[in-house]
C-alpha cells in the first residue's frame, strides 16, 4: 500500500472536522448548514471506515461504512421515487439540535453529494477487486467531483434544489478519493488490460449521463421558476383585482351619495358600512370626512366605530395621510400603520354633489394588506408552509408572509400597483414544496446512466477475462500437446535406444533374439555372425575414436546391404549378428562374401595401411523349430573355424538338429 495512505486520511478527517465546526457553528445559513454538516458527517464515518480499513480492522470498517451507506441509499430513493411512495419532505425536515431556527441540523445532502458519498463507501467495501467495479467508482467519484467543482465557482443559470455541500466537502472527498486510489491502484497491474477495456466506455456513458442530467436538471429548475413565477404573477394580479373590485364598489356607494346631492346621515352611514364590509372583510375601516377635511363618519371591519372615536383616529391618521386626504382627484396614501396596528394603504375617493359639482367630503378607504395579501394566498399556504411572500415598497418590506424553516435555493417577484404606489411581490417556495413539484427524470436519468456504465463495465472486464483465459488455456493447450509431443518422441528414442545400439543404429542383442521369426513357415533362413579382424588394434593404435568410426562404417555397409525382411544386430563389442529369412545356403552365402568383399573395400585401414576386414560364421537352417541360441552357437563355431584358417573369409555351418536345447547360452567370446 502507499505509504502516505494514513497520513492523507487523517488529512481528510482533520478537513471534516474543521468543515464541521465552520459550517454549524460560524456559518448563519440553517438550511446549508444542515445539508452540508450531513455530507460532512457521512463524509467523516467514511474516513473513519477507510482509516480502520488500513489497519486492518476489516470488521470495523464495515460497521463505520455500512450505515452511511443506507443512509445515502434512503437519500438517493428520495431523489428517484415518485413523492407519495418516499415523501421528499418527510426527508427534507431537519433534525435541529436547538429550538427554532435550527441553526444546528441535519437535513439531506444534494443529490450528487450523494452520488460522491456512495461512490467513496462502495469503494471501499469492494476493497481492491476491479472485477466488482472498483475501478469505476473511482471514476464515476472523479465525475461526480468535477461537477460539483463545476457547480461550486461556475454555477450559471444552474441552481441546485439542494444546496451542495461547498468547498470543505470538495476537499475532504478529493482527499479521500486521491487516497483510496493511490493505495489500490498498484495491486491492479496484472488486470490493467480489463480494466481499460470496461473502464472506457463506462466512464463514456457515465459522463453522457451527466451532461444529460445537468441539461434536464437545469430544464427541471427553469420549469419550477416558470411556475413559480406564474403563480407570483397569478397572486399580484389577484391582489390588484381585489383591491380595484373594492373600489369599484365604493365608487357605486359614492355614486349614490352624489346624485343624493348630502351625505349619509348616521343611521344610513352605519347600515350601508356595514353591509359593505360584510362583504369585503380585508377592508381595515371605511371613514367619512366632510369638505373641511374633518373625520365625521368612522366604521371599523373589527369593531364597529363610532363618532366620538373619530377624532381619535384622526389623530393618529392624519399626519400620514393630511397631504392626499384633501386631493380634488382620488389619491392614495403610502403605506402607514393603521389604527389597530395592521400596516395598510388608504384611499382618498372624493365626493362631489352630481348639481353643483361643489365637494361634499371624501371617503377614505383603509386596505389592510395582511388580510388583502393573506386572502389571495392559496388555503394552503396560508401557514406559511409552503412558500414565504413578502411585499416591498422599494427596499422596505411592507408585509410579509413568515416562510417555512427550510427555504428554496431561489425566489420570485412580481410588480404591481396598489392604487397609486408600486410594490414588488416576493414569493421563496419553500424546499418541500419544490421537491414535490420537480421532475424526477433528471435523478433518475443520472442513477440509471452510472448503473448502466457499471453494468456495461461488468460485461466488458468479464468479457475480456474470460478472452484471456481461453487465450491462456488454448497456450496451455498449445503447450500441452507440444510437451506430448516432445514427450512421445522422448519415449520412442527411449524405446528405440533400448532395443538399438546408440553407436551404430542397429538393434542390440536383446531385441534380435526377440526379433527373430519363430514359425517354421518363414524358413529357410540363414545367420550370420561376423567379427572384425584385428579391432582391438585399431582401438590401442589408432584410438577409440577411429575404433567407432569403423563400426559404424561397418554398421551402414551392413545397412546398405540388407535385404527387405533381414535384421541386423551389434551383438557386442566388435561381433555383429545378421539374420537374412527366405533365402538358402548358396544365396546367403553369396550375400555373406558381397558383405565380405565391401567391408575390405571400404577405406577403413589399420595404421600399418592394411583393410579393415572381417570374419563371417554362416548357419542356413530349412526346417525345423527355429532355436536362436543354438543357430548362435553353431554360427559361433563356423566363426572360430574363420579364424582359425587366416581371417577375413566367410564359414558355413550345418544347422542344429532339431529339438536342440537352447536353455543355456553357449557361445563364447572370441579373440579379436
């Protein structure tokens, strides 16, 4: 193993620890606090399995990773399955360690923190095998880190529905990731030539795969925005819609008023209010002033107003509104706080006599924009669960809708006009509501493409093993029947050496006698022991090695010589044994004086430049149980005779009787 392995892991540990302590306790942002303190918690447990790994403590390894492993498991089928089957926002509430907000909590990390989590702990419980895929888990992590790099300084119009996990994350997983490779990667050089086979193209689809999520997630997100957007604009245009239909129908009750030529009298004034803010309840107050300005009539939509309190309000009203009170044209204040503490936008509608056109007063007609803006909101956003709306004059939030505890990455605005003034509305959806609404097909377009590669990469590595074991094992065969081979020619130079003469490449005494044809249908037949004259001379004059050399000269001219069916032998020393079948005496003694006649003539001379010559013993026997030894024997003695009466001249002996005993070996060495 490499031997910073330790030294790296406890790089990355340190890094988590630190990351840990800045992103929970400095950082003021609870929701990436909460994912990111959980990618680095997962990404610690990971260290620690790795650590225990190197140490050999295989059973603590596994404890450490397994469990972060489920859990990235649960988090990834969050992202992939459909929203009633594993609720997304029962995931995405966080485990907060103080009261609200959670400043400390733990909220599920993004999906390609994920991705890189489970890819680091999967490498891990593989160990080293590149047959499982090893390999590719650290490309698909590299992948994976690329893309968050990517996303953490380049980020573009590609906003994350998860917060990634920052910069801390990124280097505790390029630690970790540097360091499992280094420590695998030498033990993969027997298989490297699989491992680029599969890892290729895998690594092709996974990056495919990538480009596609981020294409589709980037579509994904727009699409949110879109309808978040239009949603936005759908509640500003409801907003403004209600407030134009509250004055329409007090510009209906003003039109009475001015064709009636007078203002109401109270007992009139009280039942047309009240009936008026019956039916629009967000109204804050409805006010009568005469043309002087003064407050004569004053109806609450809380309580019911009366004439002595009006001077009351007045003086809490008047010095915001005292400038477009006493407009000639409809006018409208700026948003001020109302009498009962609402904050509100108040509507200046004079009232003029429809003979005289003289002003009779001025109606004021108080909006309260938490109920006007609460109202508009869907029933169940209402609570603030689903989204956070906030309305802003300027820079100045004027009201606001208090959101959910986990935010959206991003919000909307919409502009709009309340009577005179314009406001921006502000809509954040809260992250479990965007988790329901978003597609699912950018996840699980990404799962299924790293599932595929490592699929694909599966079948290529297996594929080439298995090509390389046929390989091997047809060498193997190869070599097998080569080895048969060369062991085959082995046992018939065995066989051959043990029934032949190695010097002269004749058969050797042994295998002639076996040779030799029992049956008497194959006679006559005829045999022939010859002895050359005066060897041992040759042998102590001329050397061993010319001693040799005439008997193999001898042996081929013997060789040359033998007819189809005849059997040659060295039957020791310098003695041959000849056997010619189907022949009689006249004819084998013929062929003995031709062998006579070419040894002498063979070139082969003693030292003093006689000829090598030799002695032949001839037995011919046509009938009868043929008997070797006794054939021997009486060759043998014919031999002797050949000797006896000056050398180099053939000998014929009578045959055996028949029925002579062979049992014993009669013949004797003759003198050279």
């Amino acid at each position: 193993m490499h031997p910073l392995r330790i030294p790296l892991t406890f790089a990355a540990l340190a890094l988590s620890a630190a990351g840990l302590w800045a992103t929970l306790v400095v950082s003021d942002t609870a929701f990436g606090a909460s994912s990111t303190g959980t990618a680095l918690c997962l990404a610690l447990l990971i260290g620690l399995g790795q650590l225990a790994w190197y140490h050999q403590r295989l059973w603590l390894s596994q404890c450490l990773l397994v469990p972060p492993l489920v859990i990235m498991l649960v988090v990834l089928a969050s992202y992939l399955l459909p929203v009633p089957w594993l609720s997304a926002p029962l995931l995405d509430q966080p485990l907060a360690l103080t009261s609200s907000p959670p400043r400390w909590g733990f909220s599920p990390p993004s999906l390609l923190d994920t991705l890189l989590l489970t890819c680091l702990s999967l490498s891990l419980l593989l160990r080293t095998r590149a047959s499982l895929g090893t390999p590719l888990m650290h490309a698909l992590a590299a992948l994976v880190w690329a893309m968050l790099a990517y996303l953490q300084w380049w980020p573009g119009t590609m906003i994350p529905l998860a917060p990634m996990a920052g910069p801390w994350f990124l280097a505790v997983a390029a630690l970790l990731l540097v360091t499992q490779f280094l420590t695998v990667v030498t033990g993969w050089g027997h298989t490297l030539p699989s491992i680029m086979r599969g890892l290729g193209p895998a690594f092709l689809i996974a990056s495919a795969a990538m480009g596609v999520w981020y294409l589709q997630e980037s579509e994904a997100n727009h699409q949110l925005m879109d309808r978040a957007q239009r949603e936005s604009d759908r509640l500003a245009q409801q907003i403004t819609s209600r407030i134009n239909e509250k004055l329409l129908a007090v510009r209906r009750l003003r039109l009475d008023w001015e064709l009636d030529g007078a203002l109401p009298d109270p007992l009139r004034w009280q039942a047309q209010t009240q009936a008026f803010l019956a039916d629009f309840p967000n109204l804050a107050f409805i006010a009568l002033a005469g043309p002087e300005g003064r407050l004569r009539r004053f109806q609450s939509a809380r309580h019911t107003g009366l004439d002595r309190d009006a001077a009351r309000h007045v003086g809490l009203l008047m010095p915001d509104a005292q400038d477009t009170a006493t407009s000639p044209r409809e006018s409208a204040s700026s948003v001020l706080t109302l009498p009962d503490g609402a904050r509100g936008i108040i509507s200046f509608l004079p009232v003029r006599s429809s003979a005289s056109h003289q002003r009779m007063g001025t109606i004021w007609l108080a909006f309260d924009l938490d109920r006007l803006t609460t109202k508009a909101m869907p029933a169940k956003a209402r609570d603030g669960r689903v989204w956070q709306a906030t309305l802003w004059a300027g820079k100045r939030p004027v009201w606001r809708l208090p959101g959910p505890d986990i935010e959206g990455p991003w919000s909307v605005s919409s502009d709009m006009t309340l009577l005179t003034h314009p406001l921006r509305l502000e809509v954040r959806p809260s992250h479990a509501l965007l988790s329901q609404l978003k597609l699912h097909y950018p996840a699980a377009s990404l799962c299924a493409g790293f599932i595929v590669a490592w699929l694909l990469y599966q079948l290529l590595y297996s594929r080439h093993q298995q090509r390389q074991q046929h390989h091997q094992i047809a060498d193997t065969n190869i070599e097998l029947r080569r080895e048969m081979r060369r062991r085959s020619r082995l046992q018939k130079n065995i066989e051959w050496l043990a029934d032949h003469d190695d010097l002269t490449g004749l058969l050797n005494r042994r295998k002639f006698l076996a040779s030799l044809p029992k049956s008497a249908s194959q006679q006559p037949l005829s045999l022939l022991l010859c002895d050359l004259d005066h060897f041992k001379s040759i042998n102590d004059q001329q050397g061993h090695q010319a001693g040799d050399r005439a008997l193999k000269r001898f042996a081929e001219t013997v060789r040359r010589r033998l007819p189809e069916g005849g059997l040659a032998a060295r039957y020791g020393g310098e003695e041959f044994v000849i056997y010619l079948p189907q022949g009689n005496a006249a004819k084998a003694r013929e062929w003995a004086e031709s062998l006579r006649e070419a040894v002498q003539s063979s070139g082969i001379q003693h030292v003093d430049g006689r000829p090598l010559t030799v002695c032949i013993g001839l037995i011919t026997q046509a009938q009868g149980r043929v008997a070797p030894k006794d054939l021997l024997h009486q060759a043998d003695l014919a031999l002797y005779r050949a000797k006896r009466r000056g050398r180099n001249r053939v000998e014929e002996a009578s045959a055996a009787p028949e029925g002579a005993v062979d049992s014993t070996d009669l013949h004797a060495e003759p003198g050279g």
